[in-house]
C-alpha cells in the first residue's frame, strides 16, 4: 500500500471526525484572508512572483466558469471544400454545429471549481428552529430547559457515542437516526440502497449539516463502491453526493437523487 494514503484508510475504516465538515468550511472560509495577508507583507521579486501566481489562477478560474456556461453554444463550421456543387439557395447560409459537450467528470471537477452545483431541488422550505427543536425540561425540579431534541431524521456515524446526559445539548433520538438511503442514478433511471457516509451541506444552515440533520433538499455523501462506478484514472469511486428529495421524518426512510 502506498504510503500517502493512510489517512483515506483511516476515513473509510472509522468515518470522519464529527466536525469535519464544519472545520473544513471554515478553513476554506479563512483561506482568502491568509492570502490577503501573505500578499501584503511580501514585497520584491517573491510578491512579483505571487502576484503572477495568483493572477494566472484567477485567469484559469475565469476561463473554467465561461466553459462551464457555455457549453451548448453555437459556432460556425470550418469552411471545407463540400464534394459536388451546393444549391444556390444554400449558399448564402451559415452552417452551424453543436460545441462538443465535455464529459461528466470533468464537468463536475470545473462546477466543484467554479462553486456551481446543478442540483434536483435547488430551492427548499426554510425551517424554523421550534419546528427542527423541541426544548427538553431537565433538573431535579424540570427547571431548567437547556437542552433541545431534534424532531427531524438525523445520521450519526458508524462510530458514535453519545455525551452523558449532563453535556449532552442536542438529543437526537435513536429512532429518527438513519444509516442507508435509497438513491436514484438519473441516468440509469435504477434505486440502489446505499449507505450514508456523511452530511455534506443541509440547506438550512451549518449548525444542522454539523448535526446530521437529514431534511429535504440536503446533500449527503453516500457509498457508491457496490454500483462499480470508475474514474478516468482506473480508480473505484468510493462516495459521491446526492440530495434528498422527500421528508426523511415523515416518510420512515430517506430517498434520493445522485448528482452526476
């Protein structure tokens, strides 16, 4: 086994960290910011330097969402010699062809690039905070009402452990937690049971997506490894996203899209 993959090994064997997301988003968040600073403290040939650096990522950044927008444009066909005569009433018209369309994969790298996700449901009911929570009385007396129990389906990893009662804020009952979701691949038009790996993004914010909450248009990671899907490389695609297209709570079970 190579020795730079440990850490993917160790993912697949014991999930990830319960914040991973989160921590991730954050980290990203604080990148521009690092870069603002690095760029204003180098002075010289290191900030000429940066500064073409950075100038010829932002001209590939640019180039990558102008393709990704116009992929079904129109252009005109090289002149070729055509064999036989044309008719005089197609001589004067322009022959126009479809710009080739680029594969999925590289389609989906420039839309995870250029931070545009095409998605089944791409606007979703915003939910309120006494709909998602109920409040939980708790103290000798049922005093005090600290703690708050989620009402909504949620998925905790293979590994989880809950806090004792005395930390635990946020209770997210047994019954409501779910570990496989029916996803549908939209172009081979077949469900496959799959397991969730994680909570990518919930749309209501991401306190929730922290949390597992599964609601309806959220985007969840899910194993993939049984369809047989492969990469460009050779490589087995172990997870790939989907949303979840129905009301996890009221239904008993969560279905899905793919996103491909």
């Amino acid at each position: 086994m190579p020795q730079n993959e440990h850490i993917e090994l160790a993912q697949k064997r014991f999930g990830k960290q319960f914040d991973h997301y989160e921590r991730k988003r954050k980290k990203e968040a604080r990148e521009p910011h690092k870069r603002s600073a690095v760029a204003q403290k180098l002075i010289g040939l290191k900030a000429k330097l940066y500064a073409k650096k950075r100038h010829s990522e932002k001209v590939t950044m640019k180039k990558t969402i102008q393709q990704h927008n116009e992929r079904a444009n129109k252009h005109k066909v090289e002149e070729d010699v055509a064999p036989g005569a044309i008719p005089a009433y197609l001589l004067d018209r322009e022959q126009t062809s479809r710009a080739k369309v680029l594969s999925n994969t590289i389609k989906q790298k420039r839309k995870e690039k250029a931070g545009k996700w095409e998605v089944p449901l791409p606007k979703v009911r915003p939910i309120a905070e006494d709909e998602m929570f109920r409040v939980m009385r708790s103290g000798k007396r049922q005093k005090k009402s600290w703690k708050r129990i989620i009402t909504k389906a949620t998925f905790v990893g293979p590994g989880f452990t809950r806090k004792p009662p005395k930390y635990e804020r946020f209770i997210r009952p047994s019954g409501l937690r779910f570990t496989k979701a029916h996803i549908t691949h939209p172009e081979l038009k077949c469900t496959f049971q799959l397991d969730i790996l994680g909570v990518k993004k919930n749309p209501n914010g991401p306190m929730y997506s922290s949390l597992g909450v599964l609601t309806k248009g959220t985007i969840i990671e899910v194993n993939v490894s049984e369809l047989g899907l492969v990469t460009p490389g050779g490589k087995v695609v172990w997870g790939k996203y989907a949303q979840i297209t129905n009301n996890p709570e009221n239904d008993g079970c969560v279905n899905g899209v793919l996103l491909v």
